[in-house]
C-alpha cells in the first residue's frame, strides 16, 4: 500500500518572513484536498480536506484570513466550491456525484439543488444583468438522458420551480453565461446550431456567414458588449477563424482567418489568441498558413493586424539583420497550465503596455526556440533581453520586473529591471541552489515583496524564499516622478478605437514606490470617425483595393436589400451599407459609413423557410406515444399568416400565430404505418408547404433467416428474413455477404443471390426500423456436387405446425438422426432443412465426403443414397408428437421438380432452390403469429402483404427482377424498383 501524507497547512501575515503552522484537528491526520478564498471578503476561506480515521469530507471556515478555523462535516464528497460574486455567505457546491448543494451561510448548513448536472457549468446570476441575484444558471440532464438549460432560485427550485429558458435539448458541455450573453449550441440529425441570448432575452440563432458551415465553436471573450469567438470551419484542421459580433451577439463579421489551434487534454481546444491586458482592444494571435506561423497584432479589436516589429539589434548590441517583410518578431502565446507561472507572454492589467514573451526572429514562429522579448509601449518597439526563458514577476505596477530562468539546473541567482527592461541586474536570493518552480507575489495587491518556491532536490519538501525589495524604495512616488507615453500603431496612428489615449510611468531614476492606489491612465480624448473605426458588416467581405484603405462588398448569397427574417408588417428596418463602426470605438462626428437609407416600411411577405419536425427531431415513434410537432417559420410574416395542418390520420386543423407561441402541437398515433404530416402557412403574399413523414411501428421483437444450407456453384440462392412484427414498408434489410463490408440494401425481406467459387460463406442481414435493429447470421456451404432428397411427411403433422423457424430446425434434427442411425450414414453427411408454410414437406441434402486420393469414386454407384431411400421406402423413419402420435417420414413425389444442378465433368448434383413465394411465406407466418396472439391487430402485416394494400400491385415477376442479383456475391448490385420505393413512400 501508498504511503498518505498529511497536508501541512503555513500560514504568513508578513510577507513570508515567517511562517506558523495551523492545526486543523489535533491528533487526526488531515489531507487537504483544495481552498477557496472569498471574491469579495479575502478573509473568508473555505478548505475542502479529508482525514483518515473517518470516510467523509470535511470543510474548514475561517472568517479571519486563516488565523482560526471552524471543522463543518458534510455528508458529500466536493469536487468544487463556487463563491458568490458579491454576496460573500452564499457558496454552490458541486459533488462527485454530479449534485449541486447550496449554502447561505459560508458552508456551515447545506441544502441539495439539483441532481444529474454537468461539471463546469454552473453559474451565479450575473450583476446587472440577471434580475434576481439568488438565480443559478445550470446545465441538467433530464431522464432520458439529454441536456438542458433551467434556472431556478436557490430558495426554491424544485422541479416544479425549474425555469426552462431554451426549449429543447442542447449539446453536453455547451452552456455558456457570461457577462450579457448566455450561450449554448444544439445538434441533431447532424447538424449544429449555435444559440445566443442577450441581457436573457430570447434565444436567438447566431449569424455566421451562410457557408462557413462550422465545426467547432470557441468563445474568446464576452466583455465590453461584444462577443468574440473562433470558429473551425468545415474546411479547417488546426486552424480556426476569428469572428466579432454586433452588441446583441447574433450578427458576426470575419476579423482574422487561419489562427493556429491545439487539442489539448480531455479534448479541450487551445485558440492561440491572447488578449492583451492593460490596454483594451488589443490582441496578439498566432497565424497559420502554409505550414509556417507569425505572429499578429491588432489595435482596434481586429479590424486591422500587423506584424510585430523586429529590433534592430539584439542583447548584445549586435545587429539583427531582421528586415520586414521578410523578417518578423513571432512569440509564443500558449499559456503555462500551473497558474503560479508566468506563462510563456506576461502582461497584466495594473502594467499596460507592459509585453514580455519568448519567441524568435524569423520568418516564422520557430517552437524550439525561446529568447525573451520585451516591450513597454504596447507592442510598438521591441527590445531583446534574455536568449532563454525565464519565469516572469511584475512587482508594483511594473515597476520592477523579475525574471528567473526556466531550467531544470538549480538556481541561486534571479534578475531585475527598475527600469521596464533595459537594463538588468543580478541578485542572489539564496544561499542554496534551488529548483525553481515558480514565483509568487501577495494576490491583487501590487506590493514589493514576492516569494520563489521550489525544492533543493526531487525527494525534498518545497522551500520557500521571500524576496523584499522595498528597502531599495524608500518613498512614495510624486507627480515629478512619472513620464507619460501615448498609445500609437505600428503606422503611428494615435487615434486609436475612437481615442487618443496616454499612460504615464514611473521614470527610472526614481527609485520610489507607486503603491495599491496607483492608476496607470493619464487622459483620453475622443477622435473624429474616420474609415478605420468601420469594419465589415454581416453578410460583406472585405476586397484588396488599391485605393487607401479597403472596400466592403457583400458576398454573393445575402442580399442586403431585404428586410431582415423577423421584420413584421407595420415595423421599420434599415438596409446596411456593408459597414458598422467596432464595437467599444468612441469616435464621434467625421465619417460616417454605418448610416444607410431612412427607415424603411417592413414588406407583407409570404412565408419561407417553413418547417414541421418532431421535438427531438425523431421522425419514428411508437403507437400510443405523445408526439409534439413542432412547426417553425425562417421568413415571413407570421401575424397575418394562417397555418392548415393535416397529421396524416384524419386529424386536420386550422391555426393562427403558430409559429409566433412555438407551443407545441401534440398528438398520438394508434396504428403502425407511415403518416404524412403537411403545414400549409399562407397569407396575401403567397404561401409555403412543409412535409414531414412519421414511421409509427412497434419495436422488433424477432428476426430469423431462413437460408438453405446447401447450394451448388453459380445457382440462384433465396435468402428470406422472417420478422416479428413485420412492420410493413417500415423496416430497411442490410445483407452482408461473405467479408463484404458493404451491405446490400432491401425494402423487401427476401433477395437473391450467387455464390461463384466452392467453400462455406457466412450470410448475414440486418433489419432496422426506427431506432430497433435486429440481425441474424447464417453459414452457407457451397459445394459443386451434392444429392437431394425430396422428403413428406404424415398429414396429421399440419394440424401441429406452428411454422416457426425453431419448430422446423427440430423437425430437421430428428429426421437426420434417425437416418443416420438406420443407414450408418454419419450425420455430418446429412442435412434435413423443413420447407416454411403448408403442407409440411422437407429437403434432405446427401453430402459427398472428401475425395481419396487413390482413385475417383463414382457417384452412380454411391450406395448411401440408395440406403436412405431404402430405409424411407420401407417406413422406418417415424417419430412421435405429443399425444402419441407417430410422425411417418416418406419419400416425397417430384415428378415436377428438377433432379440435377450444376456439376461439370461427369459429375452431377441435385438441388431445389430454397425459394417460397413472399406472398405465401408472408401469409402462412401470420397467420401463425396471430394464431399465438390473439387479439393482434390486422394492420400489422408482412410487407408484401402491405404494399398490396398501400401501393400499385407488383407482379411476382417484377419484383424477382426488380430484387435478383446476378453473378458472384462479391460483385452484385441490389435494385429496389420504383415502385416498392413508392409502397416504402406513399400511405
């Protein structure tokens, strides 16, 4: 067994100088399992800890930043505690049996919310945006299995309180809340649609251009009214496409193309975008194309990008030789897993402009190597400063940064700059070379004191080292101690998202300390609009111009003069001119491309895009099942528009506002059969149709496939599949032959087929109908001689014929027993198959055995076969039924059936095709089934027998031709013709 250890749990209240250990429960050993620090009251923390002595958890309160805690038992094992957002008593807990507990009082009693909800999804009403502040946003599963997205108070929410904001189901892992968006997508007959509500208003569809066709959607960011997220498109691998919306999260213009994308644990998906802290609307993204990736950056939230610019030289003072454009500054944007290390690019938001990464100079971003660059101006000019990675630390508002290297070596040296990088010092931080593993600085308080922590060797403890730089500062800062710089494009455009905006910073000869209540930005003043501010509107792209600046035209399929989807009649709208100003731009007065014609009346217009599913979009259903039809309207005006539907069985009615309540139409089917539901919605402008076809069938119970075990080379073989129920023109048969790996397909429940080449060949067929599948095998030996022997039987054994395959699998068993007892023949030898349907007759297949290699022997004089017919003559093969009645086995007159098949060379072989009529099959096992059960409706028949009743008659030899394959198994193509198709159709 493993060794468990206790969690030490040290607490420090002077920056680390020292360190007092807290004992949680004297005299149990306790493990610490995780914390939690309250948001918004630091001095509240919750540890989540086990012990050994007993199973459960337990939690752990302080209310005085650690200095005491309270021991709380709980009856349920945490996976993570939520705090939250303003109200610092109320905690969620989710568990590891995916239930959701709820505390009003910092986890000292809990109350169960929920059951059956999705890791990760869970979250607290949104401040300002969200009504009631108790709301819980959550994604549950339902019994049947599928997801959704209820809400409820934590006050109340039972399943009869639950609140279901989206109607239907959506994908697992798909809800999003963030900021003034909620987000979610849903799938189903393969297709995925992607959901957004704004400020929790309706669920909207979101509007990516008509033919990105999306695989994969990622949410980079929601703030500042906006949302931005990445889009895999159907013809993307790693890369993925950046999109920005319009306020309201439904309209999406293209900004950057092809960002480099990894995979990475639990399937998760690493966009390799990074938003720039400090200073808002800029980003840094790393492009793919061709195989080789660069570098981006963007001011103004992407409507334009640019390359970073290279230095001229680099830590040494040497020159570059790095000239644009073939030679640019890439970085490394991916972000370290452990939150305690800098991460591969460094900014924060109390340091704006303040940039440091690792990457190279090149003409692409190079994955091994890794020389640390640095910029204080955002990203205009760039200054080499390591030629390794190091472990990044911003002290005080950037004004000293440490740096330590990223080795696997121990360590006693650490670097500093005082003066935003441009020079560096050295400083011995120990007297003993340690691993580092990362650094640490007081959280959300921009101090002079940080700690480095790692280990003196893999088998020891952590070690912890306070680095204080405050006696280097020995006084606050004053206005005279700080410059100022303006923010400015790589053009040198300081008009930037609307505002010339300026920062100020500490100089580097003043050694002073700028303190918590340090504020970076200087001014801001608002810009005249100019061409810049505008990007692309839905449904335009822009085109290289050689014009200053670009053009924006719309793409082949949107039609920008057409009232949008949802315009009704009495409403206005405005047509886009192809522009809208970037979302979070300030810009006033000057140039103004947003504003298109005036108001505009919406147009009566017929409705399109009209559409009738099932909810769930199953389109096969059970009898007596509630069915809720859903009918939904793309375009058009719905108040003026009135909705005939017909259900298929009788049912017809006449609705107004159908599409505009989305309530449901429910229905219940009796009868199995194929319905045809239509939805007929017009108005004075024109009309539109929707047809859906809904399978109503029972669930297969049986499925038998009645093969002959015997056939010659090249002779027709029938192969029939004998189902319960039938289900007529509802089940789909797929044979495979052999090793085929692709099926041959069939409405009917029986083909035909040929086997070219000697040897046993495995059949197989799949019956599906609706959501239930059945399959049976079957082992056909393929001989090219063999002898066939025409059996009946004594009448008396029709009346006690259930006709089921199990019945006559028996039947065939004694008699080839009983033969090969009275004639020595060995039973391998000897194959009895019992024919389906009445009169009850039998085939005996005589089987040569292996051929000596000493002489050939001739099949005339094969005395096995004259015994078996001895032994039948003279009545010496009978068997007894219940009752005591004896079954006699007989020779069976053939006068009409062919004696001889295939065999070349002399040889002969003699074979009956095992081929019955479907019509006969299908009659003879009904009536059987339905003798067994009474009281089965006639509507359930075999479906030959319900496409004479549902379709135009089909003669036998029309269907034979329609279903008969020619030639070897292995290249036959099955036909349906179109008339069985028309029986599958047409009820």
């Amino acid at each position: 067994m493993g060794k468990v250890l206790e969690s030490s749990l040290w607490r420090s209240s002077d920056f680390g100088t020292s360190y007092t250990k807290l004992t949680l429960q004297p005299g149990v050993t306790t493990i610490i399992d995780n914390f939690y620090i309250c948001p918004t009251n630091k001095r509240k923390i919750i540890l989540v800890s086990s012990s050994l002595s007993d199973r459960e958890q337990n939690l752990f309160l302080s209310t005085d930043e650690g200095t005491s805690f309270q021991r709380q038992p709980i009856t349920f094992l945490v996976e993570t505690l939520l705090f939250h957002p303003r109200d610092e008593d109320k905690v969620l807990a989710y568990t590891k049996e995916s239930k959701l507990y709820v505390s009003l009082d910092l986890g000292k009693k809990w109350t169960l919310l929920q059951e059956q909800v999705t890791k990760d999804h869970v979250f607290w009403a949104v401040s300002g945006v969200d009504a009631d502040p108790n709301l819980v946003h959550m994604e549950t599963q339902d019994l049947s299995g599928g997801f959704r997205y209820v809400t409820c108070q934590i006050h109340s929410c039972s399943d009869e309180m639950l609140a279901a904001p989206f109607p239907g189901p959506i994908d697992h892992g798909s809800l999003a809340v963030q900021d003034d968006y909620v987000l979610l997508k849903t799938t189903s007959t393969n297709q995925t649609k992607y959901y957004v509500s704004y400020r929790r208003n309706e669920f909207v569809l979101m509007k990516l251009p008509k033919y990105a066709l999306p695989k994969d959607l990622q949410v980079i960011s929601t703030d500042e009214s906006q949302v931005f997220v990445a889009v895999q498109e159907w013809y993307q691998t790693d890369t993925y496409n950046l999109y920005q919306s319009d306020p309201r999260g439904v309209r999406y213009a293209l900004v950057l193309e092809d960002v480099r994308s990894s995979r990475q644990a639990e399937e998760s998906v690493l966009i390799d975008i990074l938003e720039v802290r400090g200073v808002k609307g800029v980003f840094l993204a790393n492009r793919k194309v061709d195989g080789k990736v660069m570098t981006l950056i963007t001011y103004n939230k992407g409507r334009d990008w640019d390359f970073l610019r290279p230095p001229s030289s680099d830590m040494n003072g040497k020159p570059t030789n790095c000239q644009p454009p073939d030679c640019h500054l890439h970085l490394h944007l991916r972000w370290a897993d452990n939150p305690y290390v800098s991460g591969t690019v460094h900014t924060k938001d109390t340091t704006p402009g303040l940039i440091m990464g690792a990457g190279n100079l090149g003409s692409q971003l190079v994955e091994y190597k890794e020389e640390m660059y640095i910029t204080a101006d955002c990203g205009r000019t760039w200054r080499q400063v390591f030629e390794e990675e190091h472990h990044i630390l911003y002290l005080d508002h950037g004004g000293v940064i440490v740096a330590i290297k990223d080795t696997s070596i121990p360590l006693k040296i650490l670097k500093f700059s005082v003066d935003g990088g441009v020079t560096w010092s050295t400083h011995n931080f120990t007297s003993t070379s340690v691993f580092v593993d990362g650094l640490l600085s007081e959280p959300g308080d921009e101090t002079l004191v940080m700690t480095v922590f790692g280990h003196i060797s893999f088998r020891s403890d952590w070690e912890l080292v306070k680095v204080d730089f405050r006696p280097s500062f020995s006084r606050p800062c004053g206005e005279n101690d700080y410059s100022s710089w303006d923010l400015t494009s790589l053009q040198g455009d300081r008009c930037i998202m609307g505002q010339q905006r300026s920062f100020r910073k500490r100089k580097p000869a003043s050694w002073c300390v700028q303190g918590r209540s340090f504020t970076s930005a200087l001014t801001a003043r608002v810009c005249q609009c100019r061409d810049s501010d505008f990007l692309c509107d839905y449904g335009f792209e822009r085109t290289p111009s050689l014009e200053p600046g670009t053009k924006c035209v719309a793409n082949f399929w949107f039609n920008p003069l057409a009232p949008p989807d949802d315009c009704a009649v009495g409403q206005t709208y405005t047509s886009s001119l192809g522009y809208r100003k970037v979302v979070s731009n300030v810009c006033e007065g000057g140039v103004d491309l947003w504003r298109g014609p005036g108001p505009l009346q919406c147009p009566l217009t017929r409705p399109r895009g009209l559409r009738v599913s099932i909810l769930g979009e199953a389109v096969a259903v059970r009898p007596g099942e509630d069915v809720l039809f859903v009918v939904r309207q793309e375009q058009g005006d719905i108040l003026t528009t009135k909705y005939q539907v017909d259900l298929g069985d009788g049912f017809k009615a006449m609705y107004v506002n159908l599409t505009l309540t989305a309530e449901p139409i429910r229905h219940r089917y009796e009868s199995p059969g194929v319905y045809r539901v239509s939805v007929r919605a017009e108005n004075v402008a024109g009309h539109d149709e929707a047809v859906l076809f809904v399978q109503v069938n029972s669930p297969l119970q049986a499925l038998y496939l009645e093969v002959a075990p015997v056939v010659g080379i090249n002779q027709d073989m029938n192969l029939t599949a004998v189902l319960l129920p039938p289900n007529p023109n509802l089940t789909v048969f797929y044979w495979w032959i052999g090793h085929s790996l692709q099926p041959l397909l069939s409405l009917d429940n029986s083909v035909t087929t040929r086997f070219a080449a000697p040897g046993d060949v495995r059949v197989s067929v799949q019956a599906a109908c609706g959501s239930s599948v059945l399959q049976d095998s079957r082992v056909v030996r393929v001989l090219d001689q063999f002898q066939l022997v025409p059996l009946c039987f004594s009448r008396e054994l029709d009346a006690l014929n259930p006709n089921t395959p199990e019945w006559r699998e028996d039947v065939g068993l004694v008699v080839t027993r009983l033969l090969s007892k009275e004639t020595s023949v060995p039973e391998e030898l000897l194959v009895t198959v019992v024919r389906p349907g009445l009169p009850t007759v039998a085939d005996l297949y005589v089987l040569l055995p292996p051929p000596r290699p000493t002489r050939k022997r001739s099949l005339s004089s094969d005395k096995r076969l004259t015994a078996v017919r001895q032994v039948l003559s003279a009545q010496k093969i009978s068997f007894l039924l219940q009752g005591g009645l004896r079954v006699l086995v007989a020779l069976r007159d053939t006068d009409t059936e062919s004696q001889r098949l295939g065999g070349g060379s002399g040889y002969w072989a003699v074979v009956v095709l095992f081929v019955v009529g479907v019509f006969a099959v299908g009659a003879i096992v009904l009536y059987k089934f339905k003798r067994k059960r009474p009281g089965r409706t006639v509507y359930a028949q075999m479906h030959n027998e319900k496409e004479q009743e549902m379709t135009s008659p089909v003669s036998r030899s029309e269907d034979a031709q329609g279903t008969a394959m020619q030639g070897n198994h292995s290249g036959v193509v099955l036909s349906i013709n179109s008339r069985e198709m028309h029986g599958y159709l047409v009820s």
